[in-house]
C-alpha cells in the first residue's frame, strides 16, 4: 500500500511540474511575442506611414489629371463656342449678302434694256418740231426711263459718276484717249457706256474715254523740264 501511494504521490508530482513547463513554456512564448510585436512595432509604423505617403502621392497624381482635364475640357468647349459663334456669324453674314447680292446676274441683264433705252431718248432730236404721236411716245418712254431708274435705285443699284472724275480702274473702263490739253492727264471726258454699283459692288464699270495731252504740248513740258534741270545744275556749283 505505501509503495502504490507513493507512485501515485510521484505521478502526481510529474504532472504538476509538467503543467508548471508547460505554464513557464506559455509565459515565455508569450513574453517572446510580446517582444516580437514592441519590435515590430516600429517597422509597421513605418510601413503604415509609406502606405498613407503612397496614397496621398496617389490622390494627389489623380487630382492633377482631373485638374489637366477639366482644363482641357474647358479649353475644347471654348474652341467649339468660338467656332459655332464664327459659324453663327459667317451665314448671318451670308444669308445678308444673299439678299443684298441675289438679283446680280438679273440686274446686269436689266442693265441692257436701259442703255438701249438710253440711246433711243439721245437720238431723238429735241430741237426738231415732232408730231403729237411722237411726242407722246416720247413722253412714255421718258416714264419707263424714270420707272427703271427707281427700280433699280431701290434694290441698291445707283450710277457711277465718272465726267470730270480722275481715272479710277476700279470703277472705270479706258475705251480711248482724248487729246485736251486744258485738263491734266487721266481725266474722264466723255461717258461711253453707264456704270453701276450694287451697294458697296461693282455691277458694271463704265466705259469712258481718258484726257491725254497733246504731243506738241508734252514737247513743250519735256522742254521745260530740261531748262528746270539745267538750271538748278548751274545753281548748285554757286552754292
């Protein structure tokens, strides 16, 4: 009996110093991990701050190229607006240019009839004693001239004044060259054919004839020329 009691008291003494390992064996893993996470402490600090750095770099890179597109979007909505407004401007510019200029080519055909109309009243001589037939065929066709005439200055048209006028190839057509020695050179002296402006253009130039100096009286200027040259030759020695 003494030696199963002191089995059992020895059994018993085993399983307490297994259980005090056991708890030391515990208390030093613990103690170890608890070590283990003071030290790793820092090294996750660190790398939880290179995460945030990270992630604000990242917001920030984003928030840049929502900046640089919204810019660019802003840019592009400007450059439409510009273009639709120069578009809005170009037919409004247009569509006034279509009915200040429509009837052109009508206008030029009409012209015709009225110079026809024109020679027709210049032939007729004024001073001859007419029959009262002719003279009211006259008369009407002096209505049909004024008819046109208003016609045409209420769509824009109105004449060039071209007699006594300097010589303007814009407006002007040189048919010939008239020797008159009173007017300086490129004067308008005779009216062949009317011109016309339509607005702010030329419908038709007017065909004239352009003054010109003589030859003898361009002698005469080539003359006096010269004796001005020589003169102030022999002035400049004196000087």
């Amino acid at each position: 009996m003494d030696k199963d009691k002191e089995k059992i008291k020895d059994e018993i003494n085993e399983v307490n110093q297994s259980e005090n390992f056991q708890e030391s064996d515990e208390e030093n893993t613990n103690e170890k991990e608890i070590e283990n996470i003071d030290e790793n402490k820092p090294k996750n600090e660190e790398a939880e701050e290179v995460i945030e750095d990270n992630a604000k770099e990242t917001e920030e890179t984003e928030e840049e190229n929502l900046k640089e597109e919204i810019k660019a979007l802003k840019e592009e909505r400007i450059r439409v607006l510009a273009e639709m407004e120069n578009l809005r401007k170009r037919f409004e510019r247009e569509k006034i240019d279509s009915i200040k200029y429509g009837s052109v080519n009508f206008a030029r055909d009409i012209l015709s009839p009225g110079d026809n109309l024109e020679r027709a009243l210049s032939a007729i001589n004024k001073e001859e004693d007419h029959p009262q037939s002719i003279k009211n065929l006259i008369d009407g066709l002096l209505m049909v001239k004024k008819e046109l005439s208003s016609a045409l200055e209420k769509n824009g048209i109105t004449k060039i004044d071209t007699l006594n006028k300097k010589f303007d190839p814009n407006l002007h057509q040189a048919m010939m060259e008239i020797e008159n020695d009173d007017l300086d050179e490129g004067i308008v002296v005779q009216e062949i054919q009317t011109g016309y402006m339509m607005h702010d253009r030329l419908l038709r130039p007017a065909m004239v004839g352009v003054s010109k100096k003589s030859e003898q009286e361009n002698e005469t200027l080539a003359d006096q020329d010269a004796s001005s040259e020589k003169t102030n030759i022999k002035k400049d020695p004196e000087n």
